[in-house]
C-alpha cells in the first residue's frame, strides 16, 4: 500500500485488499501465519491511519474489530494481536457492512 498523494490510498500487496464507503472502511489482509499476518496488518493499517489523519478523519479504534478466518488445512485458531496506534483491536465472531452479515463460522469451501 502506497499514500504518494494526500488523498489517494493504493494497494500494491496482493495480500490486503480494502472497501470504503461512507464512513465505513473494511481491510482484509491475509497471511500465511500469525506473524505475518500482524505484521502486514500493523503496516498497513498504519499507513490506513496516516492516511485518514491527512484528510482529517479518524478511526473510532472502540468500535473497530476484526475477524480472523482458517481455512480446512489450518483450523487451528491463531489469534492474532492487532493494533492501531498501540492500541489493541477487539476480535470478533461476526460484524455487519452494507447491510450484509459476515460471520466467523462461514464455510467458504461449500461455496466453490
């Protein structure tokens, strides 16, 4: 992920992608394990953060979560530790965003 210019944010890792709209933000960042996870997700949602603070926004770090999803080959939960600003993020089961729900216990293999 790149901010060359005040107001634009850029992806450039193959592993994080990010949704917003309005004032609602998902990132999904993905990892191959719990260390790599959490340092993407610390660098990235860092430079997420530089990016809001330039336009005069903030993260609401109280009402910010996450979810961590396994595949079938790795169900061993891994909980990573996320944080912003040196806070750390609360982990959830479930979290709504445009109306749509995403639970922790989906099964993405029945859908392929």
């Amino acid at each position: 992920m790149n901010g060359t210019e005040e107001n634009t944010l850029q992806v450039h890792e193959s592993n994080v992608s990010i949704c917003l709209y309005a004032d609602d933000t998902n990132v999904v960042v993905t990892g191959k394990d719990r260390e790599s996870l959490e340092i993407s997700a610390f660098a990235n949602l860092t430079l997420i953060k530089q990016f809001f603070d330039n336009l005069q926004l903030n993260i609401n770090e109280n009402k910010t979560n996450f979810i961590c999803f396994s595949t079938k080959q790795s169900r061993a939960k891994s909980n990573p530790i996320i944080t912003i600003d040196k806070k750390m993020l609360a982990q959830a089961t479930d979290t709504k965003f445009l109306g749509l729900f995403t639970l922790i216990s989906i099964c993405v293999g029945a859908f392929m």
